[in-house]
C-alpha cells in the first residue's frame, strides 16, 4: 500500500464557535445597512420634507423635465404654469427640485 495507516485516518472534524459563524454574516448586513439601506432612507425623507414644504409660487422641476413656477398646491397634485397661459397639473411626488423658493408670508 501507498498509503499508511496514519494518513489514512480521517481527521475529527472541528465544528467551530458560533461566533465564527455568524459574524461574517453579521458584518456583511452592517456593510448593506450602512452602504446602501440608510443612505436610501436619509433621500426619501429628504424628498418627503421637499415635497411637503411646495407652497405657490415655487418654481419647480420635474422628474420629466418641466421647469415651472406653482400656481395652485392641491391634496395630491399640484398645477404649474410652464408658460404664458399654459397650465399643467402633476401629481405631486414627481417633483424632482426647488430651484427658489417662495419666502412665508410674514406673521402679524
């Protein structure tokens, strides 16, 4: 025979800790967390208080491109003058960004 008895016998098999276990997986969800989820999170609340904050008179830009000023703020949509007695209506999360803002009316 090649070979001998010694090599021939199969090592025990070492079944390592828990921790060496999970904490290769746990390192990659924090990377994912980090990286990807809480960036993603931190725009949507930024464009959620964007939206929220539209008021008339804002000039505005579109997902699709349009740039237009506020003319009436409604529920869901807002209505934009995009020219001299051209008036559209979007619906209001398709706002891309303010360009200017309106300043609040003043408080008496």
């Amino acid at each position: 025979m090649f070979i001998t008895q010694a090599f021939a016998q199969s090592a025990p098999a070492s079944t390592g800790s828990l921790f060496d276990l999970f904490f290769p997986l746990a390192m990659v969800f924090l990377i994912v967390y980090f990286m990807i989820i809480r960036p993603q999170n931190k725009r949507q609340k930024e464009h959620q208080n964007l939206i929220d904050g539209l008021r008339r008179g804002d000039t505005v830009v579109t997902q699709g491109g349009l740039i237009g000023k506020i003319a009436k703020v409604e529920e869901n949509e807002l209505q934009i003058d995009v020219a001299k007695d051209v008036r559209i209506t979007i619906v209001r999360s398709m706002i891309l960004t303010v360009r200017s803002k309106t300043e609040p009316a003043e408080k008496k």
